[in-house]
C-alpha cells in the first residue's frame, strides 16, 4: 500500500474466524430458548459494554449472564457456550500478518473481554507451537484494558497519540461499518472487511 506506515487490525472476523451459529447452539443446549432475542443484540446491554471495557470481572459477567438467562447455569457451562462463538487463526491470515512485519508497524485494537482473550491467546499457542499471539504486533489493545472501546473516536485517537502514528499514513481494518466509521472520524483511512472477503483479499 502507498503513503501507508502503520496499519491497525481488529481480531475477529478479520484474523480470528467467528462461530455465532455454534454459540447459539451451544446456549441452546444448556435451555437458553431465545438465544437471539438475549444474546445476539445483546452488546446493547450495559453489562456486555461494561464487561468488553473491564468495569465488571468475570464473576460479574456471568452472574448477569445467568440473569438474563433467568435460570441457574454452572460457570464451566457458561464459559464453554461463551467461547464457543470463537473459531480458528487460519494460517494463511497469520501468514500474511508475518509477512508485513518489517514493511510497516503493526497494531491490534480489538473489543473483546477477559475470557475470550485468554482463550484466544490458548488457541494460538496450541496452533502455533506456544508461540505468543501478542508479539504478531508492534502493541496491542484490548478494550477491556483500554477501558474504551470501538467505535468511540476517543479510543482511536488514543493509540494515534500514544504511538505518534500520522494518521492520514494509517489504516485500520475492521468487519464493521460503525468500528470504520469510528476510525475515519479521527483522520485515519478504513478497510472494511465484507462478509465473504478477508483480509487477503483487499491488497496488503
């Protein structure tokens, strides 16, 4: 790519695969009935935001979880059917990330939470021989860390003030519209990934 420096990845749907059918299986398995009307609008809940920017622990989150489920699960249960929705590090995306390093600096900014991050990270490792899924990347950030998250213009111009990046030199990738959008308000130029395209079709 010209005049381009740095560029910015999100994690899922971009260099992780998502499974949302397996997830509402596996809500549906443990007697979640409704799995779309709680769950798949469910990032419009105060507790799915709170949990993705670290202002509720895991405990928290699974308690609310089984709220809204409006019956007793077991963690274990809930924590598998969570994750479940996660899929795989295909390796000609990994690839592709590998080949990059050197030409330009690489970020990762991604809305996630502490249990998706810690099986993200297991997967990985368990793919690529322990390798450590972080160093793919000069830094990343994770919204629950961050305490903010996408597609909050304040959380882009964070990480372009943090590491200096000239912004009309970055591009950021994503699988939503809003997250894009979000990126463009804060000078920098946008990549969205469309369903059926991933990011070893648009040119890197």
């Amino acid at each position: 790519m010209q005049n381009i420096d740095n560029i910015i990845f999100d994690l899922g749907g971009v260099i992780l695969t998502l499974d949302m059918p397996r997830a509402e299986k596996k809500f549906m398995e443990l007697g979640v009935k409704d799995y779309n009307a709680l769950f798949r609008n469910g990032n419009v809940s105060s507790f799915f935001r709170d949990y993705e920017i670290g202002k509720i622990d895991d405990a928290a989150f699974l308690d609310a979880l089984r709220d809204l489920a409006g019956f007793p699960l077991k963690d274990e249960d809930l924590v598998a059917a969570w994750n479940s929705m996660l899929g795989v590090f295909p390796r000609e995306r990994i690839a592709l990330l590998n080949s990059l390093k050197g030409k330009y600096r690489l970020f990762l900014f991604s809305n996630t939470n502490a249990l998706h991050l810690v099986e993200c990270r297991k997967k990985f490792a368990l793919e690529f021989q322990g390798k450590v899924f972080d160093d793919l990347f000069d830094k990343v950030y994770y919204s629950q860390a961050l305490g903010m998250r996408k597609p909050d213009p304040s959380s882009f111009q964070f990480i372009v003030d943090e590491n200096e990046l000239d912004a009309e030199r970055t591009v950021f990738i994503d699988d939503s519209a809003a997250n894009i959008e979000g990126a463009r308000l804060v000078g920098l130029k946008g990549i969205h990934i469309n369903p059926g395209t991933t990011i070893l079709d648009i040119g890197l």
